[in-house]
C-alpha cells in the first residue's frame, strides 16, 4: 500500500470537494483529494446549470409544459436519490424567481 502525506485530506470529488482542495492549494496547503467515482465533478457533471423552471420566460418560449416536479423527479432519478432531496427541491423551487 502507498503512503501518501497531506496536510489536508479531502475525501470526495464533487463540486464542494474540488473547491475546497483547490483553495487550501492555492493558500500553499498540501492536498490530498479521493473520490469513488470514476470520475470528478459529482452531479454537476450532469451539465445543469441555467434554469428558470415555470417562469414567465418558459412559459413564453416552451411549448410544454416542465414543472419543477418533473424536473426534480427527472434529477434525482438521474442520480439515483444520492443527491440531497431538500437541497434540489429548493434549487429547482427557487429557479425561476431567481432569474425573475
């Protein structure tokens, strides 16, 4: 087994897990990050960004009609319900007045 030596152990890849190895990097700390995944980025690797689920902007440019349950349902599906459920809802539920 490898031996490795870190003054700061970051354990998981996603957005917060990358942010946070980055920046105790850059303030010159010796990071050491694991993730499971194959990959890093966590769900933001699902390409979602831009939202304004039910708003007037939606309405006035879709021609169906996507709730935010359908796109909660659709999210964490997506992510096997290892996302954290309360956290998404609010993201999605806030979507559309934050781009108001």
């Amino acid at each position: 087994m490898k031996k490795l030596e870190a003054d700061i152990v970051v354990v998981g890849g996603g957005m917060s897990g990358l942010t946070a190895a980055t920046q105790a990097a850059e303030k010159g700390a010796n990071v050491v990050l694991f993730e499971k995944g194959s990959t890093l980025g966590g769900a933001a690797n699902m390409g979602m960004a831009f939202l304004a689920i039910e708003s007037q902007m939606q309405k006035e440019s879709m021609t169906n009609d996507y709730t935010k349950d359908d796109a909660f349902n659709f999210f964490m599906e997506y992510t096997h319900w290892r996302s954290d459920a309360k956290l998404v809802r609010r993201w999605f539920n806030m979507s559309a007045s934050t781009v108001e």
